[in-house]
C-alpha cells in the first residue's frame, strides 16, 4: 500500500491524522478514497491540492499513477505568477 502524508494545513480536516496507508492506483482513487474517510476534506480535495509522488510534485493530475511503494505527501498548492 501506498503511505499517505497530509500537510499539518490539512490535519484539522482529517481529524488530526497526518499519514496513512491506502491501495489506490492514481491520484483520482487516493482524493476519491480521501472524501470518502474524511468529508472535510472534499472541498479542498476538489481545487487546493497539490500532490508530491516519490519527490515529484504534480499539480492537476488526477491520473497520475501511484505504485503500492509509493511515498505521496498532499499539500495546499503553491499560488504565484
């Protein structure tokens, strides 16, 4: 299974829970299994996530996949111009 890190912005919304284990194939499995255990996540889940996949941040990537080693940290995404 893959290990899940959520950022300490998004622990309020999971009931303080910052890692995890879950047997998802892409980024769309891991949001959608996310929602399921923590609906307060859903809205952020939906727009203000960023995902990092064994060091490479995508943004916007719902299927990218995630191999069961893999290391997945969620964060708030990084705004700028």
């Amino acid at each position: 299974m893959a290990r899940i890190s959520l950022s300490s912005s998004l622990t309020p919304f999971s009931g303080g829970e910052a890692e995890l284990e879950l047997d998802v194939a892409n980024v769309r499995q891991l949001f959608h299994a996310l929602g399921e255990r923590y609906a307060d996540l859903i809205p952020y889940l939906e727009s203000d996530i960023a995902v990092a996949i064994d060091g490479d941040i995508y943004q916007d990537a719902l299927l990218q996949p995630i191999s069961n080693d893999s290391e997945v940290f969620l964060f708030p995404k990084i705004a700028g111009g």
